[in-house]
C-alpha cells in the first residue's frame, strides 16, 4: 500500500510529501490504459478542475493511434506535456493539433 512507502508521518513532513497517491490501471476506451491521481479519494477536493492522467506509453504505426470514445471537458483547460514522441490530435469540432515532445500543449 502508499502508505508502507513511508514509515511515519513525521518522514513525510520533512521530505515535503503529504500524500501519495497509486492509482489502479484504467481502460479510457479502444483498448488504451490511464493512470488518474487526481481526482481520487486522497484528493477529491481538487476535482473537477484538475485531472491528472498518465497515459502511454505507447507506439503505434502510422496512421493509427487512439481511439478514445467522447468524454466532455466543459469548463476544463487541458494541458497535455509528452516525454517522448508526438500526437497529432483531433476533436470533435473539428480542431487538429500536433502535439510535440517536451512542450506544453493546451
């Protein structure tokens, strides 16, 4: 469990770490797997304004990629940061963006 990575609370302080948060492998459709720390029942206060994925990694071959199912980011900024690679990403309005390696991306 999270908790075991450090014995004591008074550890945690002084390391600056109030919680740690593991979160369980998720399917978020067409087969793709995320990790979602927040929000989650540690964090639950953040929410919904803050979501925080990680998702990959992942190769595909040209001209395939994601299929991820529609799900709504109203009122949501979304800040999207690769460690490797690129996304050419597309929406649902019709919006097309590539997304490169070690940019900020919204």
């Amino acid at each position: 469990m999270a908790a075991e990575l450090l014995a004591t609370m008074e550890q945690k302080a002084m390391i600056g770490i109030e919680t740690i948060v593991l979160q369980p492998v998720r399917d978020i459709g067409d087969g793709s797997k995320a990790r979602r720390a927040l929000p989650s029942q540690h964090r639950y206060l953040v929410g919904p304004f803050v979501v925080f994925e990680q998702i990959g990694a992942a190769e595909f071959r040209a001209g395939h990629g994601l299929d991820v199912p529609l799900h709504p980011h109203i009122g949501l900024a979304t800040v999207t940061y690769l460690i490797d690679g690129e996304i050419l990403h597309r929406d649902r309005l019709g919006e097309v963006q590539t997304i490169y390696l070690a940019r900020l991306t919204g």
